[in-house]
C-alpha cells in the first residue's frame, strides 16, 4: 500500500524559508511524476509544482521563482523549497501523483506565514 509522508511545514514571517519533504513508501518511487499541492480551508486542493520521472519539472504562475521541486529517487523523496514566503501561501501541504489516479492523502503539513 502506498504511504505518503509529509514533513517541514511550520511557522515563518513573511521573506521567510521552508523546506518541505515528502516520503514515499508502496511503490518504485522513481517511475512516477510526483506533486506539491496545497489546500486553504474552503478551498479546493491545487496542484502547485510537479516534476516528472525524468525529472522535468512544472509550476504554477504564483509558485515561479519562488519555489523549487525536486527528488531523490534513491532516497524515495520529494522536496519543496520555498523562499520569499508570503500570507498567502498559508495552507497545508500535500504530495501525491499530480494526476489521477491519486493515491490516498497523506496527513499533509501545515505551512502558516505571519508575521
């Protein structure tokens, strides 16, 4: 059964950093697209940075620049570098394939940005 396993989130001022990590465990890790969502309460969940078996990576407009996708296939891990954190990229983070299908959710991580 596939696990997904997100840690890193936390409390950060605005201009801020964090680096978020994803573990996965159930499936050969480096034959699969991987991606960052995020969820604000309301909210649907979006898919903001994906990065591919090979490695290509894709992001939404708001994350371009500021957020950085990458992988260990040998560690089985996603990474998601965010810099110059704003309130707005307050939510809480997800990883999974970014198309279906999905596998099931991890508990996520709770990004808050606030002065």
């Amino acid at each position: 059964q596939v696990q997904l396993v997100e840690l890193g989130g936390g409390l950060v001022q605005p201009g801020g950093s964090l680096r978020l990590s994803c573990t996965v465990s159930g499936v050969p890790f480096s034959s699969y697209a991987m991606g960052w969502y995020r969820q604000v309460p309301g909210k649907q969940r979006e898919l903001v940075a994906q990065i591919g078996a090979g490695s290509i990576t894709r992001y939404e407009d708001s994350a371009k620049g500021r957020l950085t996708i990458s992988r260990d296939n040998g560690k089985s891990t996603m990474w998601l570098q965010m810099n110059d954190l704003k309130p707005e990229d307050t939510a809480v983070y997800f990883c999974n394939r970014p198309f279906t299908p999905l596998w099931p959710w991890g508990q996520g991580t709770q990004v808050i940005v606030s002065a």
